[in-house]
C-alpha cells in the first residue's frame, strides 16, 4: 500500500478520534452545565417557595394577631362593664347590713306632673304592689321610697313631704322620720323626741324600724336644728341628688 494513503489514513483516525473525544467531552461539560443551571433553578425555586411560604404564614400569624386582639377588645369592654357593675355595688353596699335583700335597677320615664318635680313614673313591676320599697342612688344614699299607685309605679323623692322613711340622727340614734324639703333643699326630719342630744353635723342613716329601708343607708348631715315643745326638728343637708338622678336601685327588705 501506498505509504501516502496509510498516512492519510492515521491521520483521519486521528482526527475523528480527536473529534468524537472532543464532542464526549463537550457533552459531558454541557450535562454537566445542565445539572448546574437545573440545580440552581431548583434551589432557587424551592427558596421562592419557602419565600412566599413564610409571607402567607406571616400573614396568617398577623391575622390571628388582629383576631385575638379583636377578641381581647371584647374582654376589655365587658371586663371594663364588669368592673363598673362591682364598683356600683360597692358603693352601694356602703350600707352597713349583712343579710342579703331584693333589689333591681330601676330608670326614671318622666315626671308623673310636669309641674312637680318630686314625683316620678318609674320602669319597673314591683315585687308586692301592696308594699312600700326603698330607692337608693347609685352611690348608695337614700333617695325616696316606690310604691304603686293607680297600676304605675311611682317613686315619691325626698323632696316630696308623702317621702316619709325612718331615720337614726347622731351617736345617740334619735328617731326621727324624713318629711320632704324646704325652699334651701334641706331635707326636714320630724318627730325626734326633745330629749335626744343632736349636733350639727351630725350624720343622718336610715334605721330599718319601718321596713322599708335596710339598716344603715346614709341619708345626710345635720345643718339645722329647731325645737319644740315636746319634739324637735331637724334639717339636714342630703348626700342624693336626686332631681338630676335617672337611675336607682329598688330595695326590698324582705329577706
């Protein structure tokens, strides 16, 4: 064989040898290529996922965040309802008695003559129409007395002379009973015997002798004392306001 054409012939095997081993290797390089970029594509898809993952948790968390601050709102409103309630009737229970009693929230609907002012139409069916009940202010003072009257419920103030309840005035307890007010808005008490000790300022509570009202309930101070012949009178300054008072407690003292 022509030395020419054997030359030729090596030179061509090694060529394609070369070239086949060229392309192997260019295919490895780009497999290998190829696994990088899908390598990187997943990773940095799986760190997308996780990404918004952790962005719709948050938004749930932030959810359940407002959710339960909403609901502690709530607490606080009916905790705040709670805490007006116990503090109403702690000062209501200023009152020194320690049996338990009948009573209920009562709101005034108007006068029952617009020109007395002593007089109200209260919102309330009472326990026993025949019998006599205490009002008391929400800071725990006498206000009057209710009783039904022509089937409304009537609440006679202390500044009607029909408001007749008894009393205790002082450290010696003089009896007296409460009468309506003057012109001053002194309330007048009557009927204390001339020869009970009484001193201005002293203080006036409810004595519980007619049943009406508990023991105890604080009515005002002594600031007026008038004697007479075989009794004395005394006018005392009230704590109730009770002209501009909307609410009350009702109280029966049946146990």
């Amino acid at each position: 064989m022509n030395k020419k054409i054997i030359l030729f012939l090596i030179i061509i095997s090694l060529f394609l040898g070369y070239y086949f081993n060229i392309e192997y290797t260019i295919k490895k390089k780009l497999n290998l290529l190829k696994n990088s970029i899908s390598s990187v594509f997943l990773t940095n898809l799986i760190n997308i996922e996780t990404i918004i993952d952790k962005y719709f948790n948050q938004l749930d968390y932030i959810e359940q965040l407002k959710q339960s601050e909403k609901e502690n709102e709530n607490y606080k409103v009916l905790y705040d309802i709670e805490l007006e309630q116990n503090k109403e009737y702690k000062q209501l229970l200023n009152i020194n008695f320690k049996s338990k009693y009948n009573f209920k929230k009562v709101k005034v609907l108007s006068y029952l003559k617009l020109n007395d002012t002593s007089k109200v139409i209260l919102d309330y069916s009472t326990f026993n129409k025949n019998k006599i009940y205490a009002l008391i202010t929400y800071d725990g003072f006498s206000a009057g007395i209710s009783l039904t009257k022509e089937n409304q419920n009537i609440g006679y103030l202390n500044n009607n002379k029909r408001c007749n309840y008894t009393v205790f005035i002082g450290d010696e307890k003089a009896p007296g009973i409460t009468s309506g007010m003057n012109n001053d808005g002194l309330l007048s008490i009557k009927h204390i015997p001339l020869w009970k000790n009484i001193n201005i300022e002293d203080e006036i509570t409810t004595s519980g002798m007619d049943e009406i009202f508990p023991y105890g309930i604080k009515v005002g101070v002594v600031k007026k004392i008038i004697k007479g012949e075989t009794t004395q009178e005394v006018f005392c300054k009230p704590y109730a306001k009770v002209l501009s008072k909307r609410h009350f407690y009702l109280f029966d003292t049946t146990k």
